[in-house]
C-alpha cells in the first residue's frame, strides 16, 4: 500500500501548506522550498518500500527515481542559495 502512503503524506502536507500559505504570505517562496524538499524525502523514503526493482542509479543502490530526485533537489538547493546570497549582496 505503498501509494495509499504517499497519497496521504501528499494529501496532509498539502493542507498543512496551504494553511501556513494563508498565515504567512511573505513567507510563501520558503512554504514552497519545505514543500518541494519534504516531497523528495518522502518519495525517497517511499522507494524503498515499494519492494520493486526499476532499476539502479549509476551503480548504486539508489532506484532511478530516488537518483533523479536527488539531483533535482540539490540544483533547486543551489539555485536557492545562489539567489539568497544575490539577495544579502544587493540589498542597501
């Protein structure tokens, strides 16, 4: 019941999202990075259960998706940092 799992973890963060989202608008951008981040970690955690075999990542014990998810979710890491470091620079 692998999907029934993630169909509930999406359907709470979710609603937990929203409810911030609605309490805290100017803090709607780092809403939607904890969003992202807490997606790929439950897929990643998810994976393992799943029970089959899709394959391997370069090599590693990882399956395709959990590869592919971590490599999305260190460039969207790093093009978040890139642009807080932007921000500090060029503020007065």
């Amino acid at each position: 019941p692998v999907q029934l799992w993630e169909s509930a973890f999406g359907l709470v963060s979710g609603a937990i999202l929203i409810v911030l989202a609605r309490r805290l608008p100017q803090q709607s951008l780092k809403l939607a990075d904890a969003g992202i981040v807490g997606y790929t970690v439950a897929r990643f955690i998810l994976e393992y259960y799943r029970g089959d075999e899709r394959g391997q990542f370069f090599g590693s014990a990882w399956s395709t998706s959990q590869g592919v998810g971590m490599v999305l979710l260190g460039i969207w890491i790093i093009f978040r940092l890139t642009g807080e470091k932007e921000k500090v620079a060029s503020s007065p």
